[in-house]
C-alpha cells in the first residue's frame, strides 16, 4: 500500500502539492507513482523562470520501464528545481515526499482548492 500523507494535495495524474508558508507550492509524484514507473534512471527538470500551465507536462521522468510527463497542477512560475535529483533520480524511488521535484509560484493560490485531499487520492488509487 502506497503512502498519502494527509497534508499534501493530490492530482488525479500523481502528482503532490505541499503548500509553503511563503505562499509557494513544491511538488513532486506520489509515492504511488514512483512504485508503477520503477526504478528512475533520469529526470528532465524545467528551468527557473519557466511559465507553466495547468496540468500540462513540466518534466520527464525515466525509469527502466517507460518514460513519464509528470503534470503542472496548478498555473504559475518556476522558482526552484531539485537539481539532486539530476544526478540521482533513484531518490525518488527512495522517499517520493522527500523528493521533490520544482517549487511553483502559483498564479492564483485557490487553484489549490481544485485538487485532491489525502483521502480523495487514496480513493483514486486504492480500488474498493
């Protein structure tokens, strides 16, 4: 069974959203996302500064078995990449919510309120 802490927001594409006190987002893929892609070989992070829409492609993930798009969840601006991560995608694999991916300015903070709770997540992908 995959982790979902509760004070992070999810998307329906496997994304977290961890809301910061200075009103950025950081985010990263869930820890159930990291366990269906397998082991990660490379990570395509955007720059700083890059303007981002709402749930379009913002990074590559690699692992040994496919590639994946890992999605905006809200529109806004990239202030922050984990550049770590470029030399060693497998952390990721090792603790998916400590491994975050970029922060993001949002452009309008209640986009957040769109996305999913922990219990919403769980819903999605722990079948009934």
């Amino acid at each position: 069974m995959s982790q979902i802490p509760a004070s992070l927001r999810y998307t329906d594409s496997h994304e977290w959203v961890r809301h910061e006190s200075d009103g950025s987002l950081t985010i990263g893929i869930t820890d159930h996302a990291q366990e269906a892609l397998g082991d990660l070989v490379y990570i395509e992070l955007p720059a700083v500064g890059t303007t981002v829409a709402a749930r379009k492609d913002i990074i590559v993930v690699e692992s040994v078995k496919a590639a994946s798009d890992v999605y905006a969840p809200v529109a806004g601006t990239v202030i922050a990449v984990n550049e770590a991560l470029a030399a060693a995608p497998e952390a990721l694999n090792q603790d998916a919510y400590a491994a975050w991916l970029i922060r993001l300015q949002p452009d309008d903070p209640a986009d957040l309120d769109g996305l999913l709770d922990a219990e919403g997540y769980r819903a999605l992908v722990e079948p009934t």
